[in-house]
C-alpha cells in the first residue's frame, strides 16, 4: 500500500512562512506526477500546485502563484511545498497526493485524477 506522510504544518502569523515536506514509501517515486491540494473547513478540496516527474513542469493556483513553490527530491522520494507570504485565507488542511497518470494532462488540478492521498498536514495562519 503506498504511503503518504505529510509533515511541517503548524500556526505561523500572517507574512509567515512555512515548508511542507511529503515523504513517499512503496512506490517508485520518479515515475509519479505529483500534487497538493487544501481544504479549508467547511470547504472543498482545492487544488493548489502539480510537479511533473523531473520537477521541471510546475503549476499552481492563481490563488498561490508566486508565493509557493513546489519541489521534489526523488532521490529520498519526497516533494515539498514552501509557502512564503501566507495569509489567513491559506489556513487549510494540505495534502499530498500521487497523480494517476504518467504525464500531466488537462485536468491536473481535478481531484478524481489523483490516485492516492496522505493524511494532510494543518497549516494555521493568524492575522
């Protein structure tokens, strides 16, 4: 069973930054397209950025564009998300999750297209 585990969330004031890592284990880690998604409470699962395979093809919400930025270190399986600038509207539960195609294709920011998730990591910001 592949496993997701997110970790470095936590309460960070408004300006803030954080960086999350997702560390990845029984699955060939360099042959997986992978995301982040949030949710807020009492909201959807939004979608907030993608990294292809080699880490050279990103995107991200329009919400996040040009204050996170998504990494991968397939060496030791994980991605991460830094989070620079964060506002109290980024106060969500942040998940990682395994893309269910070899190569990124239109619909990257869908939830269904994502085959396996972690168990979310709690970012908290205050204003």
């Amino acid at each position: 069973q592949v496993q997701l585990v997110e970790s470095g969330g936590g309460l960070v004031q408004a300006g803030g930054s954080l960086r999350l890592s997702c560390a990845a284990s029984r699955l060939t880690f360099n042959d997986y397209v992978l995301g982040w998604f949030r949710q807020a409470p009492g909201e959807e699962r939004q979608f907030v950025t993608v990294v292809s395979r080699k880490g050279d093809i990103t995107h991200y919400a329009d919400s996040v564009a040009g204050r996170f930025t998504v990494s991968r270190d397939n060496t030791n399986a994980t991605v991460y998300l830094r989070m620079n600038n964060l506002k109290p509207d980024d106060t969500a539960v942040y998940f990682c999750a395994v893309y269910s195609r070899a190569y990124l294709a239109a619909n990257y920011d869908r939830e269904y297209e994502y085959q396996y998730w972690g168990q979310g990591t709690q970012v908290t910001v205050s204003s």
